[in-house]
C-alpha cells in the first residue's frame, strides 16, 4: 500500500513572504527586488535540474541570492531557521510528543493530587477554614510543577530543583505558621499576591541561566501573556465539558456531582496549569501551530466522556428513553464534536503519515455516531408518541445532518488509516458538505415559520 504524503512546501506563498521581508527595506526599489527574485528563481531551477525537492530548492537559493546583498542574507537566515524546523517537525514531532508530552502530564498529575493531598490528611474542602486554606494554597498546589516544568525542558539539575523545592517549602512554612493565623485582610492580600511570587519562581526556570537577560524577560513577558489565552481556553473548554457530563448523567438517573466537585474541578483545575504552560512552550516549538496541540488534548478527553456516557445509558437501559433535556444537550455534545473534528482537520497537516491522534479523532467520530443513533431512536419514539412538533423536527433534521456528516468523516477516515486513500479526501468531505449545514439552516429558518 502506499501512503499519500504530497509536499506541503508552497512556493509561491514562500516566495510571496520573501518579497514582503524586502520591501521593509526603502534602500531596495521594486526593481531591485525583481532582480534579486529572478536570480532566487535561477538557483532554484538550477538546484531542482539536480534533484532536490522545492523546499530545498528553496533554502540553499536563499541563502546563495543572500551572499548578493545583505538584506537578502538577512532573510535568509531568519527563513531557513524556520524553514528547517518545518523540515525536521516529524523527527521533532516524535520526541516532543514522547518525552516533553510525557513530563508535561506526568507534572500534572503530580499537581493534579497535590490539591487532594490535605483532603487526605484530614483537610476536606468542607472542612473548618478550609476555604481559607485552600485559597492561601492554591497556586503552590501547582505552579511549582510547572517551573519543575522548565527545570527539566532547560535542564538545570539540581540547583533548579533546590531553588524550587526551597522556596516552596519555605511559603508552604510560612503559610502554615503565620498566614493562616494573621487577619482576614492579611490573608486576602496573600491570596492576591502569592501567586505573582510563585509566577516569578516560574519564571526563574523558564529562562535558565539567562535572566539577567533583557532578551529571556522579554521572553517570558509575552510568554506569560500567551500562556494566559492558553489557560482561558482550556478553562473554557473544561467547564464545558464538565457542564456537559454533568447534565447528561444527571438525566439518565446517575449522580456524578460529588465526584464531579470533588475530584473533576480541582483537579482538572491544577493539571491545567502544567498543562497550558507545556501549551505555550509547545506552540512555539512546533511553528507556532495551535490547532494541532488542542485537538491532541480536548480529542481524548471528549471521547472517554462519550464512551463513558454510552456504557452508562446502554447499563442503565436509559438509551432509548431520553426525555427533552438530555436530548438538547445530547444535541449540543455532538455539535461540539463536529466542530472538535472539523477543527482538527483543518489543522492538521495533509502531508504527515497516520498518527495515534488520527486514530483517536477516528474513534471520536465512531461514538459520536453511536450517540447520534441512540438520539435519533429516541427522537423518533417521540414523534411516534407525540406527534411533530418544530423542535422534534428541528431535532430530527439536525441529528439526520449530523448522521450523514459524521458517517462521512468515519468512512474517509478510516480509508485514510488503512491507507486507501490520502487525507485529501477528509479534507473535501469537511468542505464539500459545508453547503448541507448551510442549507438546513436556511430550511430551519424559511420553512418552520410558515409550518407552525
């Protein structure tokens, strides 16, 4: 079988880039920079007449026409840079996604039981005080696996481990000797501020040996402000799907609340932190591409809440018998896996061989269409009880769209996996059958008014 990997170089567009670095330069007029293309161009066709691919082609041209003058070096180097990370992202790939993945989560486990450690000493969050002891604690619950984080990615060893350690140790001291002990405005100015000094602390690791560095503070700065989108999103995303499990086991009959409040939450919340910080270093080791990264963290959390949620209504018999609510929000839960799906397909590069994470989004699809069945047998049961109604038919449309839609994704999927076809061919599924959602919408919004 052969496997369907085209070159996903674009020459115009690097070319189209090369030509913008060089009108940034009033020294070079429009003919110059014609003149400097057409030599760009001589090389590569010269280099292509040998055998080199487009992309190569590309970088060694850039970097002779860059020896004629030195704007063009300049452009040069800051091209190639890029452009060999994006020639070595599959080898890159694999360890990023290997050891730092695996650091990265296994921090936030570490963080993630932290929080529920006082619990086991007999601190509960509905313990006496707990409210203030939890709120001084919070961000050394986690922070300090997050610079422990950059002591491992920055490899400073010891030291970096001692400073962490003691300095942690040393709050953890401080907060249970004197804060929780102090005033009610003491402790609030605490909660406020504790954070910024552990931040800090974050800081001193992420940059390493260079935070005298005007550059490395520079660098942290806009780290710090990207990692708070980061944070907001998977925050987001989280309390959604949270939401989401919530209200749906609670229709069937199952009470998850406690467990939900207890171990969900806070948990959730702390790994979160290590988790967003990976996000950012990640992001921009990978040319700053954030589809990707998402996709790889919400794609296995939504399918074990799916599959969970289908062993649960299959176990409880409470598969077919779904009331109004639960199918509302059954029809929400696959919109968002439809939008998951489409969101990584788009960001997803077409020219990379079969992944574990295509595997993955193929296995969402796959309980995502059981979900839909279960919700159009039960749509149907309704409307043979009750009759039509514009929302029964409203839900009908929309899970026979989704059907059809999420059917398509499985059948290209899996064609792509077993290497029968290229994922081109996702692509256009996700792109042709854009048109259906358009159309049913306009149906929902022309025709239902004038029926009921």
């Amino acid at each position: 079988m052969t496997t369907y990997q085209p070159n996903a170089f674009n020459v115009e567009q690097a070319l189209a880039d090369w030509r913008a670095h060089l009108t940034r330069h009033a020294a070079l007029t429009a003919a110059d920079i014609d003149e400097l293309e057409s030599h760009l161009l001589d090389q590569m066709d010269a280099l292509r007449a040998q055998g080199l691919r487009a992309d190569e082609a590309f970088l060694i041209a850039s970097r002779r026409v860059g020896n004629l003058n030195e704007v063009t070096r300049e452009y040069a180097e800051v091209y190639s840079g890029r452009l060999w990370r994006q020639f070595n992202l599959a080898e890159q790939d694999t360890h990023w996604l290997g050891r730092q993945m695996v650091t990265a989560f296994v921090l936030a486990i570490c963080a993630a039981l932290a929080i529920k450690l006082p619990s086991w000493l007999g601190m509960s969050f509905d313990a006496v005080n707990a409210d203030w002891f939890y709120a001084t604690h919070l961000s050394l619950f986690c922070l300090p696996f997050l610079a422990c984080y950059f002591i491992w990615q920055r490899q400073l060893g010891a030291k970096g481990l001692f400073l962490v350690a003691g300095v942690s140790g040393a709050l953890l001291l401080w907060l249970q000797g004197v804060v929780l002990n102090a005033s009610d405005a003491s402790k609030q100015l605490v909660i406020i501020h504790l954070p910024l000094v552990l931040w800090f602390l974050v800081g001193l690791t992420y940059t390493g040996d260079w935070w005298r560095s005007f550059a490395k503070r520079m660098d942290f700065i806009r780290y710090s402000g990207e990692y708070f989108i980061y944070f907001v999103l998977i925050a987001l995303g989280g309390g959604v799907l949270s939401a989401l499990t919530l209200g749906l086991f609670y229709f069937i009959g199952v009470e998850i609340e406690t467990i939900v409040q207890q171990w969900v939450i806070p948990c959730g919340a702390m790994g979160a932190v290590v988790i967003a910080g990976w996000l950012v270093e990640a992001k921009q080791a990978a040319v700053e591409n954030m589809a990707p990264v998402l996709a790889r963290i919400f794609t296995p959390l939504l399918a074990l809440m799916l599959t969970l949620l289908v062993v649960t209504m299959i176990v409880t018999g409470q598969g077919f018998a779904i009331e109004r609510d639960v199918l509302i929000a059954l029809d929400l839960l696959l919109v968002i896996v439809l939008a998951l799906v489409m969101y990584s397909v788009s960001a997803r590069d077409s020219s990379k061989a079969v992944s574990l994470m295509d595997y993955l989004t193929l296995y969402l699809i796959a309980v995502a269409l059981i979900v839909d069945m279960l919700a159009l047998s039960a749509i149907s049961m309704r409307i043979g009880d009750l009759g039509f109604t514009a929302n029964r038919t409203a839900a009908l449309g929309e899970n026979l769209v989704l059907l059809v839609s999420l059917a398509g994704y499985a059948w290209h999927y899996f064609k792509f996996v077993r290497a029968r076809s290229g994922f081109h061919a996702v692509e256009q599924w996700q792109t042709r059958y854009i048109p259906i959602y358009v159309l049913w919408a306009v149906v929902v919004v022309i025709a239902f008014p004038l029926a009921w």
